[in-house]
C-alpha cells in the first residue's frame, strides 16, 4: 500500500506500471503552470502536492511567482499545500529547504534521502494547526524513528550547521553551473543548464545514456532522467577541483561526439 501511494502520487507512468490499480483521487498537471493548476482545483480538493524543484522530471526550477501565487491560491481555497522534499532538502538546493528560494512554507514537507546521509529514513514535518490529525498510533512503521536512524539524522543537521555544507554548496553550485554554461558554448547539442545549488541539469539533443556510460568508465558518476537530460547532484562537500575533473572529461566526451 505505501509503494503504491507513492508511485500514485508521482505524474510519471515509468513509475505506475506493475503497481496498478493506482489509488484513486490524484489528478495529475503541467508544472509551473498556474492557469492549469487554478483550473484543476474543485471544492473536493483536499492538497496539492509537488517538488519545489522537479528532480526526476529533468531538475525543472518553477518561478517565484508561481510558488507565491501557488501558496496565495491555497490559502484562498482553504488546500493543504504539499512540498516533497526528498530530493531538495537537507541543504541540496543551497538552502536547507528549497521552500526558502521563494519566499513563502508549506503546510507539510516530506524529507529522505540527505537527512541521514545514506542511512534509510523518512520523515513528515507539518504545522501545529494540522498536526493534530496525525498523532503517534495513526501510521506505524516497521524502521520508523530508530535509534540509529534518528542518531544519524541529527549528527547530519549538526554536521550542515557547524561546517557551513551549506555556504560550500552554493559556492560549488555556482562554480559548477558556470563551468557546464561554458561547455555549452561549445557544443550546439547541449540545450539548456538549469538548478539550484548542487542539483543541476544539462539538457542535451540526444539521448545521455551513452554519455554516462562513458563517464562511469572513466570513474565519474553521474546519472539522466527523462532519456536527454544530464543530473549532476555530487556530494555536498564537493570541491572546485573535482568540479574541474568532472568538466574536463565531460569536454573530451562531448568532443568525441561532435566528431561523429
């Protein structure tokens, strides 16, 4: 049943199949659009849930005023307003949580992933107002709130807080979107390069598959979604250097394929 909420819940089919018949009630929208998102929104609706910064759905950065009037729209109607930020938070995006880029919260965000720096957690952090509905007893979990876990979920926020991981992941952010931006000048096959802090895409003419092939080979990894769009989200202690060594081999790949 959790697998198959969470599969429901994202708009992409690659991650419905095998997990049918999909929990009902989700209806699905284009992103930063807010005439279709207005559009959507009846008096049964209960939320809107979506990533401040889509990650697999090729790292797509909606604008301030779509959030802003997003939140504005919520309020207005009386919807809970979801962030999932599994992929954003715990510093990724050059803030602890994406929310903060534009300038208003949510009513709940989900978190996993960087919380615990590779230990497997999850957690839901809501307001005092809703709170209320979700008391201990009302959803249990086999792994939930373990000692470990939860050991290795505070060490991490004490870790980001005390060495400015944050401070370094704007900094490397930066540099390495302006590094991807001058290989785009070289190379008409590379579209776009958009993100924020340490999560940054490259959208290419052609599918990347073959590209990260190559850069594993070469001991680099990175990974693509939606079949054409590099992701780049390294570790956020990464530095100038290892910045430097990922741009170089990109460079001597690209270059092979502009040859063909």
């Amino acid at each position: 049943m959790r697998r198959r909420s969470s599969s429901t819940a994202t708009g992409q089919e690659r991650f419905h199949k095998g997990f049918e018949p999909l929990l009902e009630g989700f209806k699905y929208i284009p992103y930063n659009d807010l005439e279709a998102l207005t559009g959507a929104i009846s008096e049964k609706t209960c939320a809107i849930m979506m990533e401040p910064i889509q990650g697999e759905g090729g790292v797509n950065v909606p604008s301030k005023e779509y959030i802003q009037e997003l939140r504005k729209l919520c309020n207005e109607r009386g919807t809970l307003l979801i962030f999932d930020e599994v992929q954003t938070g715990i510093g990724r995006t050059g803030k602890l949580f994406a929310y903060e880029h534009f300038g208003m919260e949510p009513d709940i965000m989900t978190l996993a992933k960087g919380l615990a720096n590779g230990v497997p957690i999850g957690a839901m952090l809501t307001k005092d107002k809703f709170a209320s509905a979700f008391v201990p007893g009302t959803h249990a979990s086999t792994f939930g709130g373990n000692p470990l876990a939860t050991a290795a979920g505070i060490t991490v926020l004490k870790t980001i807080e005390n060495e400015n991981i944050i401070e370094n992941c704007q900094i490397k952010g930066g540099y390495l979107v302006n590094r991807l931006k001058e290989l785009k000048k070289g190379f008409d096959f590379i579209k776009d390069v958009r993100g924020m802090g340490l999560l940054i895409g490259m959208e290419l003419s052609f599918d990347a598959g073959d590209t990260v092939k190559k850069c594993m080979e070469r001991g680099i990894l990175i990974n693509y979604t939606n079949g054409n769009i590099l992701r780049f989200i390294p570790p956020l202690i990464v530095t100038a250097d290892e910045v430097d060594v990922l741009i170089n081999n990109l460079e001597e790949i690209f270059m092979g394929v502009k040859e063909k």
